[in-house]
C-alpha cells in the first residue's frame, strides 16, 4: 500500500489519530447499543421494576424466584429439547445432504442446492404460518398424507407434540443452510486424503470415519456451536405456530418467556434475570461444545 | 498554528473517499436540516390496518378543520404496544393519541397510579356529558381505581353465529334457542357422523380450549369474571367453577363442541372446517362477522345470527370480546388539541356510521344507533339485518373489570382451562389453583411495593 508523507502539519496529525476515528465509530455504536444495554440490564436484573418509574432492589431476589419458577423450567426444557432435536436430526440430515451434493452422482447439483437452501430465505413468521396448516389436525397435510401414523396426530394441540412439530419445521427451514456450510467444508477437503485412504484399502465408510469427518472437524464445530446458540435464542417461530407457547405452555421458550414477562407482564427486572442466565448457559454450553469437539487442543 | 488547507491531493486516501466524505456530510444536513411543515404537530399511534384505513379518510378532514394542525397517523401494526411500552418507559418518544387494544392495557396500568403514562379522561368525559351518550359498562376496561384512561372505540357484542342449512338438516330450528339447555338438546341432534365411519363428521359448536376468549365470554355473559370492580381474584368462585364444568362438558359430556382447528378462531384450518361443513355455530363478535367476510367471502348466505343461548330464560343473551380504547398519554403537549381529535375520531355520528359500513363494528355512541345503515339487510347473513341485532344487545353488555395483572391472570387461565378440557385437572382444581397462584403474585408485590 501506498504511504504517502506530505509537509501539512494538519494531515500529519490526522495521520496519528485517523487509526482511532476509524476504529471509533465501532466502538462508539458498541458503547451505546452494547455495553450500555448489557450493564443497563445486569443492574436491571438485580431490581424489581414496577410500571414505568418505580424500582426496588432486590439483590438475587429475581434469581431465587426465577429457579424456583415452573413455567421457566418448563420452557428451559422445551429449548433443551429443540436444541437437542437440531443437533441430532437437522444436523446429521444436513450433513447428509452435503455429502449427497458433494458426490459425483448426483445429477442438477446447483438446482437441488438451491432448493434445499430456499427454506431459509423464507421468514420465520411465513414459515410458522405455513407450517400451521401443514400440521392441522384434521386438514392438516401432515395428517391427511402420511396415515402410517395411524391416527389423528393434534400436532400442536396436544402437549406432547408440540415441540417435536417445532423440531420438524426447524430442519425443513434450517437444514439447507447449514449443509451450505458442510458442503463449503468438503470441497475443501483435498482429494490426495481419499487417493491416500483408497490405497490403503478404506473403503466408504472407513474413508467417511477416517478422513472426511476429521477434516470436517472445524465446520462441524462452527457449526454445532451456532446452531446451538440459535437454538436456545428460538423464539419467533414457536410463537407464531403455537400462539404464544399455547397450549400449556407446551411451546414456551426461554426467549419467549422472557419477552412475556418484559413486554406483556411488565417485569422488567425479571426478565433482565433471564436474559442473563440464557447468556450463562450459553456461554457454557458453546465452551463444553467447543472443548469436546476439540478445538481449544492445539493440533 | 494549525493551517486548515483541505484539498484533494493532500486528502489521505485521495479524490474518491474525499467526495463520498462531502457528500455524507451534505446529506446528512440534508436529512437533519430538514424543515418539517409548518404548524403544531399530532402523533396518532395504532395498531389495526381496519382503523387506519377509516382514519386515513377521517384525519384529513380534521386538518381541514383545523388548518393549524398536522396529524402523523402512524400504523405500527402489531409491535405497537411493544413500542409504546419503551416510549412510556423511557419518558420519550410516544405519541400523542394512541389506541391500544384490550388484553395489552393491563401491562400499561402497573405502577403507582399517578405514574401511568396516560391522561385520566374522566373530568372531560364527565363535564361534556359524554359518559351518558356512550354505552357505560364499556368504560370498565379502560378505567382501574376511579380514573378513565381512555374511550371505548368499539362494543364487540357477541352473537351465536350457525349454519341454518345445517342445523335445518338434522332438523333443528334455531331461532327457537333461547337458553344454554336449548342448546345442548339441538347440538346433540345437528352433531353427527354422516358417512357412518364412527367419526363424527360435523359438530354443533366450535369452542377455542386453549386460550380464555370462549371460556372468559361464557363467564363475563353471567356477571363473572377474573378479578372483580376492587380488584379482588374470583376466577375461583361457585360461578367461574360451574362455567368451566358446563364448558368442559360442552366436549366431554355431550360431545357437541369440537376444539378450534388450528390455533385460534381466526386460522385457516378453522375457515377451511367452516366451509366443509364440519362447523355448525360459534360465538362471535361484530369483528369477527367482519374477518369471516374479508376471508370466506364464498360461505356468504350460509350463516345466520341468534342472541347468544342464556344462562336462564329471559337472561342476558350476549357477552363481549376484545375491544380497542384511544387514550392522550402524559408526553402529549396539548392534551386540548388531542381530545378535539378524540372527540372528531369516536363521537362524530357520520363517521362511526362510516366505520360500521366499512369495518361492521358498532359504535358506543347510542345517537349513531338510528342510522339506516344498521337496519339494512346483510347479503352474508342472507339478508338478515345483522347490525339491528347488535344493536339491540347492546345496552345489556356486561362490564369487564381491568387489572394491571390480566396479562399474567390470561396466561395461567389458558393453561387451567386446557387442563380442565383434557381432563388433566377438575374444574374447581384447575381454577383454585390459579386463583391462588394469582393472589401469591399480587400480595409478593403488595409486600414489596404495599398497596400501589
């Protein structure tokens, strides 16, 4: 690059100080929309709020209360269960689809990949809107095609089947687009591994073991990780298809119920503690995540 | 001495970033320095595309009226309230007039009562005379500890709207139901299994067993309701126990009632039922009558109206269901200008007959009643004057009591009454339940904040 040294005392200062207004405007934006807000809210969480005035502190009142609550219980369970339900149905499923359009006998590979990535450029309000039809009991397509079931599935009138439809609407909507990810990861993958692994006398699958996944290792951790952090964040498309995490709560999420008692019952404190304890058991999932996939080891 | 010569070729990075610097800095001028038109300005907040659409037609009128005012009609949608939320909170930013609709207020009215973001209208109200021109009970919801924060946009009274093809099919005739028991005896008839597969095929009523709206209608119907005019929790009285077990048994004991297919009465599964046939009746508000209209304009003729079934002969044959207020919030700056725009939105009688022909809802104001309109034959009841019907139930709406914790109350009523529905709980076990976890969560915070 260019540097360029002029005799202008003014441009020789500005050349001093330019590195930090151009850096400022993160760091201000940062400041204001971050940082303000994240200590803003850990103070908030340590109050008990009342209308738009009136706050008491509390200490780790909100805390106490918030494990002692059953509906937040509940709804940690639900996002358990969907984070669970990614990481072992939609991400396998799009793995799978990854290595289908990443083999040589597939036919219309650019046709599919669009295809199976469309889902996701749909927004998540349209999908749970369309997904509420697809599981309606009676008229529902879900129902009505596949009668293996055997009998009226109440898809998300019965507790039982909420989140499992929830899953099921997450992979069709996400899959494609984390199997964009994987797809990027084996083409990355030199081919000199498989030569290698061939001579060896590996066959498919001890190839798929022995090279493919190890040299996959970093995408899958990325996106494990993020795929997990989206999944304990779920909230709009529960809301939109159960109506608010109807019925029984069946549908509740940690962000869902945060949003309830920030926004609908005006406990602002309240819900300042579970933004909190939803960062905390982030954070700790994605370092357990990251350490069990190995990627704080040094290679 | 700091020489300010600023000329593209000493410019760091050159001619191109130099420009795009200039032209940022003009524009952003542009944008800032910008002059809005002149004379006093009106913020009017709203959340209903129907309401915009009438007051698009209605504020220009206003500012012809009263050419020194500019009114910004903003249509926030559905994050309105959410909006207006972090205005009152933040003491900045909310409009001047807003309409905020009937399960949100509650989250609006906690705090001390002099802390709540919106001016109390009852002095205005009461020295205009205005409380005697509207229909009374429908200020219940807009008022909490004496004060009125805001008028009623609407009524909602709610009809029993059937198939009377169908119910004449299996040989009923419902202009002869005048109680609940009439009910039950025609619905036992017109439920039935037509193809003899042993799955009934068309059921007699339609009830929403996940949330509160058909539940709380029942109950309201009867004088009842979650929280009484003190604000006292009675959802556990004898009255709320036996409507819970009459609603229940609408599923459970006589098997006329099918749930809501889908999540809510407004969803596409229950329109697509509707038209299959599979529906014969369902309570529904004037709103209501107005969203089967935009989206099932081809079952037009099928339907007719009764008052809904009574509790007891000669009982009150209607309840409510939601509702919208207008309200001057405390950031408004002149509170006088804003009620002049109040008063030419909700008590001008030429344009609340406008708002029922176009929206189907019956105003509060009983001197737009006689209007013509309202006794007209409407083509998707066949020609039955619908508006003549709401209109005559309208003075016996029941009251509604507001309470800053409906919105926590509504949530936990859902799950009690789909517990109760699924027979997970008893009636009485799902509502003393809730009764109680309610009075826990007031008298925690009366403890901390005593009796605000």
């Amino acid at each position: 690059m260019r540097s360029k040294r002029t005799t202008n005392p003014f441009w020789n200062r500005q050349q001093k100080i330019a590195p930090y207004l151009f850096i400022a405007p993160f760091y201000l934006l940062f400041v204001v929309f971050m940082g303000y807000p994240l200590i803003s809210s850990l103070v908030m969480s340590l109050y008990e709020m009342r209308g738009f005035q009136s706050r008491i502190f509390v200490g780790l009142g909100n805390f106490t209360d918030l494990f002692r609550d059953p509906i937040f219980w509940k709804s940690l369970r639900n996002t358990a269960y969907f984070a669970i339900g990614t990481l072992t149905l939609q991400l396998p499923i799009a793995l799978l689809l990854a290595i289908l359009l990443n083999s040589k006998f597939v036919k219309g590979k650019n046709v599919l990949r669009l295809a199976f990535f469309a889902p996701v450029l749909v927004a998540g309000v349209f999908v749970a809107i369309i997904f509420n039809l697809v599981y309606d009991q009676r008229a529902g397509l879900v129902n009505q095609e596949f009668v293996l079931f055997g009998k009226e599935i109440g898809w998300l009138n019965e507790e039982k089947y909420v989140m499992p439809a929830v899953i099921l609407t997450g992979v069709w909507q996400w899959a494609g687009f984390n199997m964009i990810y994987f797809l990027a990861g084996l083409q990355g993958i030199r081919q000199e591994l498989y030569e290698a692994a061939a001579v060896d006398g590996a066959n498919w699958w001890q190839a798929f073991i022995h090279v493919t996944l190890p040299s996959l290792r970093p995408v899958i951790a990325f996106v494990f990780v993020v795929s997990m952090i989206g999944s304990l964040q779920l909230f709009d498309l529960p809301f939109i298809l159960t109506n608010g995490g109807e019925p029984a709560d069946a549908g509740s999420t940690i962000v869902m119920y945060l949003y309830k008692n920030g926004f609908q019952f005006m406990r602002l404190g309240y819900a300042a503690t579970i933004g909190w304890v939803l960062f905390f058991i982030i954070a700790i999932v994605s370092i357990v995540q990251l350490k069990l996939l190995g990627i704080f080891r040094e290679e | 001495m700091l020489r300010l010569s600023i000329d593209a070729e000493s410019f760091p990075l050159g001619k191109g970033p130099m420009v795009m610097l200039v032209l940022f800095l003009i524009s952003t001028l542009f944008i800032f320095g910008h002059s809005e038109e002149q004379g006093e300005d009106l913020e009017f907040w709203i959340f209903a595309n129907t309401h915009y659409e009438e007051y698009q037609a209605r504020v220009p009128l206003f500012e012809a009226e009263n050419p020194a005012v500019n009114v910004r009609l903003i249509n926030f949608g559905g994050t309105m309230h959410d909006k207006l939320l972090a205005a009152m909170l933040s003491n900045f930013g909310a409009p001047d007039l807003v309409e905020v609709e009937i399960t949100s207020i509650g989250r609006f009215l906690k705090g001390a009562i002099d802390e709540i973001g919106f001016v109390d209208l009852r002095p205005r109200l009461e020295s205009e005379g205005w409380m005697d021109k509207l229909v009374v009970s429908r200020f219940t919801p807009w008022s909490y500890r004496g004060r009125i924060f805001g008028v009623p946009h609407d009524l909602h009274p709610v009809v029993l709207l059937y198939r009377d093809d169908l119910f004449k099919a299996a040989g009923v005739e419902m202009t002869a139901v005048k109680t609940w028991d009439d009910f039950i005896a025609a619905g036992k008839k017109a439920t039935r299994d037509l193809d003899g597969d042993g799955k009934i095929d068309q059921y007699a009523i339609v009830l929403d067993r996940r949330t509160e709206s058909d539940y709380f209608s029942l109950l309201l119907q009867q004088g009842g309701g979650f929280f009484d005019e003190d604000g006292n929790v009675i959802i556990d009285s004898e009255l709320a126990i036996k409507t819970l077990e009459f609603f229940t048994a609408l599923f459970n004991e006589h098997e006329i009632a099918t749930p809501v297919y889908g999540t809510w009465h407004g969803d596409p599964s229950n329109f697509a039922a509707m038209q299959d046939g599979k529906i014969l009746s369902i309570l529904a508000p004037d709103w209501y009558v107005g969203i089967l209209k935009s989206q099932v304009p081809q079952m037009s003729g099928k339907w007719k109206a009764i008052g809904m079934p009574a509790w007891q002969p000669e009982g009150r044959r209607t309840t409510t269901r939601g509702g919208t207020m207008i309200g001057i919030t405390k950031q408004c700056k002149n509170p006088d200008r804003a009620w002049e725009l109040l008063k030419f939105t909700y008590f001008d009688r030429s344009g609340l007959v406008n708002r029922y022909e176009t929206t189907r809802i019956i105003p509060p104001l009983k001197a737009a009643w006689d209007a013509p309109i309202f006794r007209e034959p409407d083509v998707y009841l066949g020609g039955q004057p619908l508006g003549e019907l709401f209109i005559e139930l309208a003075p016996d709406l029941p009251a509604r009591y507001q309470n800053p914790y409906w919105s926590e109350a509504a949530d936990l009523l859902n799950d009690a009454i789909f517990a109760a529905v699924t027979e997970k709980q008893t009636p009485r076990e799902a509502l003393t339940e809730l009764a109680e976890k309610v009075r826990t969560l007031i008298a925690k915070d009366m403890g901390r904040w005593g009796d605000m």
